[in-house]
C-alpha cells in the first residue's frame, strides 16, 4: 500500500477562514488532537506575519507528540535584498522548526503585476530562499502558489519555477490552486506533466471555490502526488481548502492508500467534532463521512434495506470512520424505523403490538403540526413510552402569567408566575428574566426544584426558535428546540405553538420530563413513590 | 456550445434532508423562481407517497412558468402487478404532468437482496412500466438506481437494465450514484462504456457521501451526459445531492457548455439565498460562487492585489454569479462599501463628509452586538439616513406591556398595552394576539393608525427568529427579522436583544417607519406637518 502524507494546514490557512480565530491555545490543543490523529505535518503558523503565531512556535516545543512535524510557513525572500538578510526567512530560522514552508510565485502574470518584479530575479529568489534554509539543515517544502493557473497562462515558465526550487534542493515540490478554480480533468493532466520534468516528490494544495477541492486533491494523487494539504473540515479563505476529513477516507478505504493507522481514521468523526467545537463552528449536519446525517436513514423503503444488508444505503461502514448509523423518524417513515428506534432505546416493541399503528399515526399528526422529532430525540422518547402506557406527567402547569413590560427610559422588565401541580402538591413561584422564555425557566425551575431537587443538576445547553410559515408573519406558528445537559449527557426536546412561550413551555416540561425518567427509570412508580 | 439540460430536484429529493421541510406554498414559490431562473426540469414529488405531493401538482398546473417542465417521481411496478394495475404508476398519470421520472433497480444485488425479486422479473418491471407511461403520451425519464455501484459488482446486468428502458422508449436514461460513494474517474471510465451500449441521451445524478457530487456530475458531463440531476444548495439525503449552484457555473463558465442564459446565471446568488430562506437554512457564508465569503479578500497584500488586478485571487468574476467582491475589516474598505450602498440608494455622500466615519463606526458597533444589515436593507437605509440627520423618531412607546396568562385547561391568552407618543399626542391602546409578538403588532398598529391611517395599507409578510449564540439557552441573544408589504414592495428590518420582545419591537419600528419614510418622503418634514 503506497503511501500518502498528510500536511495539514488548519493552524495556519484554515484560521484564515471568515468567522475562524484560534488563540495559541486553542492551536496547541488541535496540534496535539493531529498527533494523536496521526498527521504527518501540522502547519503551525506564518512567524513572520504576527507575534501570536510566533508565541505559538515556543510553546509548540514543549508538546508531546508522537507523529507530526510542525512547520513554519513563511514566502520567498523580497526582491532586492539577499536570503540572509530577509526578515521573513530570519523569522522561520527564528522558530525552532525542523520543517519549513516557503511559498513562490510561478504564475508570470502574478510576478510582473502583483510582486512588482522581473521574471528573472523572481527565479532567483526562489532558489536563494530554498538554498538557504537547507544550508541551515531544514527539511523544506515549496508551495508552489498558483502553479494551475500559472501553468495554463506559461508553462514554459511555471515548470522553471519548480525546477529553480528542485535545484535549491526542496524536498517536496506542492503545486496549489491557489484560487480553487482548477478542475479535476486539468490537475491530472498538469501534474502528470510535472511529474515527467521533476525527481523531487510532488505534493498538492487545492482550494473549494469550485466545490472540487477534494476531487481535485484526489486527481493529483492519482495523478502521483504524494502529499497532501488541506484543514480539518475544510476551513480556509473564500470557500476553504481541501476538506482533509474527507481526503483522507477518500484515499484511505476507497483509492487503497495508506495516510493514518486504521485505528486512527476510526477516530475521524470524533476529531472533526472536536476541532468545529474548539473553532466554534456548528458542525454542519451533512458533512460528508462525519456529519449527523451522514448515515441517516429517512425513508421508510431505505430503512428497512438498510437495515437488511447496510451495504444497499451505505457508501462504507460508518464504524471505519467513527460514526454511526440513524434511522430518522418522519412522516416519510414507516413501521420499520419505529421498531429500530424503540430497539435502540431498548424498548420492547414487536410489530404485532396494536401501539404500533398507533403511534405512527400520533407521529404522523405532530408532524403534521410541525413538530419534528429527528432533532429531538427524547421528546421522541417520551412520546413512545407515553404511546406504551410508561410515562405519565411528573407535574402539571396549573397556571402562569408572563408580564413584559417598559416605561420610558427604562430598561423592558420581565416576570414569570407559574403554578405548578405534583398530584396532591401545589407551589407558586416568581422570578425574572432576560427574556419572556427565560423569566418562564426560571420561574419552572424554582418550582419544580421543591419536588425534584435532581433538575438543579441538569441545565440548557441550547435554544432554537425557528418560524414554520413565515406567511402568517407575527401570528406565524414557531417550532422550538431546546438542548439540555447534565454536565454528561445531551438531550433535546421540541414544541411548537403560534404562541413561542407555550411552544417553549413545551419543550421545557419534555426536557424536565426526560431527565427524571433517566434519573428514576419507570416514571409512573417514580412519581407516585415521590408524592407519598 | 453544446446544451446541459438541468434537472432540478430540490422539491424532493432535497426535502429528504434532515431538517429540510417545505410547505406546499413553499414548493410553488421556488417552482416559480426556478422557473425564472430558467432550469429545464423541476421534480415536483412523488405523488403517490403522500397526499402533500398531490396538492402540489394539483396547484403548480397554475403556475405561469415559461420554461420548466414539472416533473412527477416514482418507481417501476411492483413485482407480481400489471403495470396498469399498479398503484403508484397511476398516481404518476393522476399527477397531470407531461414528463415523469421513475427509477428502477440496476444492481443485481439490491433486486435478490431489497427488492425480494428475481433478476428477469426486475428487467420485466423496467420495461412495462416505461412502456405503459410511453403508451400515455409521456416523456418518460428512466433513473437507474445506484446504477454505478451496480455496473462495478454486475456490468453485464446493469447495462441490461438500461437497455431494457431504452426498449420501452426511455426517452432519458439517468445514471444514478444512490449511495454517493463513486469517484470522479469511475464515473468518467462508466459513462464512457455506456454511452458505447445506448443511443438513448444519457443523464447523471450524484449524490455527496464522498464530498466528490460537483466533480463527479462534472466528469458524466464530459463523458457525454446531457442531463445533470441535483438539488439548489446540495440538499438531499445524508450528505445532499450534487449542488447545482455549484455544477451550473462549472459547466458553463468554466467547460463551455449552455444551462441558462446569461443573465440567468447572473441571478444565480439571489436564487441561492432564496431558497435558503424559504428552507429556513443559514446560507453557508464558504459556499462556492454565492457565499457571502466566495469573493470577501482579507486585507493586505491579497487586497491591493485584487484591487489592481481581480484575477490574481478570484477564479472568476463575481458578477457572473450575481454575487459581489466584499473586501474586509479595513477602514478604507468599510468607506468604501458604504458609499458604494449610498450612491445604490441615491443618498448623496461625500467621502469628504464627516458623517462617514461615524457611521461607519455605527454599523461597527451595531454589527458586533449581532445586528447585519445584508437581509435588512430598510434598516440600513434608516440607520444611514439618521447618521445624515435626515430622519427623526416618526413615534416614540412610552410604555408597553404584554401579559400572556394561561389557566388550567383553558387556552393561553396573550394582551399587550401600548402607549405611543406623537410629539405632543399620546395614545394608549390594547390588543390581544396568538402569541407575545403578535399581541404587541396588533396593540401597536391599534395605536398608530390613529397618526398615520396609511399604515393599514401595509402588512408583515415574514418573521424570522434565530438565536445568536445558542450557548446561553433561554437567556441567549436572539436576532428578529421582519419582512413587510405593502402589496408592491417589500422590504426588510432587524432586531436584535435577549428579550425577544425587545427585539421584536425594533424590528417592528423600523418596518413601520421605513414605511413612513417611503409614503412620505423626509421624515423631520413630514412628522412636523403631521402633528401640526
């Protein structure tokens, strides 16, 4: 099995993303996640370009690591001064690392209207720059910026270029598509080409304006590159770059490569998540190979192929890259999805049980009504055990009263009254809040704490508000989603109302709901054992 | 230039999307604007898996479409039925469409193995039911189910299978990648071999589970494929279908074929948020072509590059998409938007003028509280307007108060009080509503219409919430957009705050006095002379 190196570059080009900041530790923390991963170069930063990034160089020492090499990316000297005088190079020098990056430009265009210079000496600076970080003993790569473009605008010129860097003595040569505007037919047939002109191995960095920035990084390697860069989930300028989290499987199970260790790439989904929590950024459902949805199943024929023989739905084995399968619960769904469900929740559920027909069709009502239960799985829950005759209510909302108000020049004042019932008891709480839905919260949770005192251990971790027909515009019906957690676990719960403090209500109650159940198991005995 | 035909499938197979709902209403405002947009194909449903997807096709035959065929979905018979006895097949004449789409087994595994049948009777199926929606006089679309993975595991039976369509009269076969697991270079060597087998034109549909749909749509195309299938924004199952807001442009920008007409591409980025809005989905600001980020250029060295020379940092020129250059962060850059969004709104402004760095730091200010003006143009035009002093308060609330009260078993009831100011009238008025928001609409108009009696020629069409920063649950900030009409224009506002009513009430404000605004011409005139 050949190999394949992965350079990634979610440090450096990544945070160069719309909306991405990573602080230095935010970066020692995913450089240690790609060692344990098992990357082979973790681009760590620009050491000329800002303090932050050399701070992280100083600090990056001190790691663990096991596999990767970080690097230091930087470009060739400035024209008009030598390599041992330019501040860039110094700062690279400057960074302890054994592996830099340096990148030129190979685009004629590029050098005569945006560097200002002449053909010739551009040439000369990307030799100098090469010849003198491996006079300091460093392993160097040159990325050769823009090579697609340049290549199709002057070949003759762009092949130059990278033999100026082979005979600097670069150890890989990385052609980049700088703009992602290259497609996957022409990077084959100009890598392939360089590859007749060149002994130095060949690497490839692709960006996504185009959206092929994967396909794009498979065609090279085909095509005999045997490195590549990309970032995690694919951050990086405009559209990002090359999605390494899908590369990777992509080269690894499908092309028969070798990059990671097959344990490694079975860390893959939890690595991705990881590192969208430490950026931030919500992990995006459909992402391809790690996404929620990757391998759910909606539709009732889908399902229960699947749940056949995986293979008929399943382009791999969700396990090879950490993930697992979902049968979705829909109006779309059927019979098949529901028993799964209650498998996975370890339900007893066989078809012949007339619940069956039941709760499909109480689903199918809510659904109607705009419920949706694929993200809000223990409302689910709850509904499938109430359909069972498991779960009755833990409390019961006697009355509330919600008052929002402002006087001129004052800041808008927000409080809740509710009443709440646990059969025989009844208690009346007040509280504030930054918001109708909050003061409402608040004011629910002082009083369920009397009977419950378990919910102080469980809190909201998210809420959603979403407008299901706009149309009917401030009277429009809205569909609220609330997570919770208790510190462990996760859970999430949904109503739906024209009126957002009743859909709140809602999902709030179901979410207290579902906690006791977990906390007590059967509820009905748990309730009534509770109240005596 | 050689035609592509575009087959968009968004109304069905991108509803199987999780977290993709759309109303029927929804269905036929984006049948219209794909329409207008100008693709040849819109896959309305499946009319006989749910009755919604019946109503659709029964009102989009009023649609006033210019150039889309609507297009019904389904399968082949059942096994051991007629073709004429089967049911779905007759829903597929019920729907009233002249072009149909049914899609049939190819992969031998999945008839044995999903379909429960033998391999002679799949081919069996194929055939009548293609040749019995022929004998109706219908274009009829054949879809070859996971038809790649079925030619890699059984070429001899896969390709049978198309002939077999291509016997009953297919007039389109569609290669089918179900499972999304196919590579670029697969798909080109596969459409090559059967394009050698047919002369019926061929079609493609890719779905995204490898991160490669874009490219692999791409290598069909110039493996001979005239139809391309796929979904606006990639929505779909799992991880989408093939993006044809990304397949459009490559096509026809890049390789030189004809979709749509110039100008229709040109309306491509609105298309895009369009249907994101409608779907209710953030627009991914990295999506290729139309993102807000595809054309933003941080600042430095990239910048001034740009500036001078485009095509050093852009793939192609953002105009051809209808998207726009956006340069970020600096001073310079932030002036230079802001007189570019006057002179479009024929504010007449001097960068000379003081005003502009105020403002400027206004709309800094307001978007690092979470405020963006993109999808609020009516209230960027008040916001600019006021930093020139040419709008002043058209009313000010005094006070407001909004109770929402639920007693046991009694429906939630929900009253606001509102006090406005008019210089030196006042006014107080109640109003009951569905919910906080609405209450506090309906109050408030109560109250104002007694100043300003045009405000009953307009309505809110829209309202949108969407929580900021999910993290703080119920007492996280929430941002509310509210879309009005006054039957001929529309324009949009915003509001920002924990307090969803708080937000709600901005929103609300601004709609009403851009409203104003544009009745009345100069606000400081017009209220004068109102009161007086």
């Amino acid at each position: 099995m050949e190999k394949v190196l992965i350079y990634d570059t979610t440090l450096r080009d990544g945070t160069q993303g719309e909306g991405i900041s990573l602080s230095v530790e935010d970066k020692l923390k995913i450089a240690l996640r790609l060692d344990q991963f098992g990357v082979h170069y973790i681009e760590g930063g620009w050491p000329g370009s800002n303090p932050k990034d050399m701070e992280f160089f100083q600090k990056a020492k001190e790691l663990p690591l096991t596999t990767s090499k970080i690097t230091a990316f930087g470009s060739t000297r400035r024209h008009g001064v030598t390599a041992d005088q330019d501040e860039n190079l110094q700062r690279l020098l400057e960074s302890g690392v054994s592996t830099v990056t340096i990148f030129g430009k190979t685009w004629d265009f590029q050098v005569t209207h945006a560097l200002n210079t002449t053909l010739e000496e551009n040439l000369d600076m990307i030799f100098e720059s090469v010849q003198f970080l491996k006079s300091h003993g460093l392993e160097v790569i040159f990325d050769a910026e823009h090579f697609f473009d340049g290549y199709k605008a002057n070949p003759a010129y762009a092949l130059k270029t990278l033999r100026k860097a082979e005979e600097g003595g670069a150890d890989w040569i990385v052609l980049c598509d700088t703009n992602g505007g290259t497609l996957p037919h022409e990077i084959e047939t100009i890598v392939v080409a360089v590859k007749q002109t060149l002994t130095t191995p060949i690497g490839v960095h692709c960006h996504n304006d185009s959206e092929c920035a994967v396909a794009n990084t498979l065609a090279a390697v085909r095509a005999g590159a045997r490195q590549v860069q990309g970032t995690m989930n694919g951050y990086g300028e405009r559209c990002g770059n090359a999605n390494l989290v899908s590369v990777i499987p992509n080269l690894q199970v499908k092309l028969g490569y070798t990059c990671v260790k097959k344990e490694q790439l079975g860390s893959l989904t939890s690595l991705s998540r990881y590192i969208h929590e430490i950026a931030n950024v919500v992990p995006p459902n459909n992402q391809p190979f790690v996404g929620m949805s990757a391998f759910a199943h909606k539709g009732g024929m889908h399902v229960s192929a699947v749940l056949k023989s995986p293979e008929t739905y399943e382009h791999l084995a969700p396990e090879r890259v950490g993930n697992t399968r979902r049968v979705l619960v829909s109006e779309l769904s059927g019979q098949s999805n529901l028993l799964y469900k209650a498998q996975e929740l370890n339900i007893d559920l066989d078809k012949s049980n007339p619940a069956c027909k039941r709760i499909i069709q109480n689903i199918k009502e809510m659904e109607h009504e705009g419920y949706q239960y694929e993200g809000a799985e223990a409302s689910f829950e709850l509904l499938l055990r109430e359909g069972l005759g498991e779960v009755i209510e833990a409390f019961t909302i006697e009355f509330f009263n919600i008052l929002v108000e402002k006087t001129a020049n004052w800041q808008i004042k927000t409080m809740a009254v509710v009443k709440v019932r646990v059969f025989d008891e009844v208690v009346l709480e007040a509280a504030e809040g930054n918001g109708p839905v909050n003061a409402f919260d608040n004011a629910l949770r002082k009083a369920l704490e009397s009977f419950y005192p378990e919910i102080k251990h469980m809190h909201l971790s998210d809420y959603k508000v979403r407008v299901l027909d706009g149309g009917g515009a401030t009277a429009a019906k809205v569909k609220v989603l609330i997570e919770s957690s208790n510190g462990k676990d996760k859970w999430s719960t949904v109503g739906v109302s024209t009126n957002i403090i009743e859909a709140s209500w809602q999902a709030l109650s179901d979410s207290f709901r579902y906690f006791l159940l977990k906390q007590k198991g059967n509820m009905v005995e748990c309730v009534k054992a509770e109240v005596k």
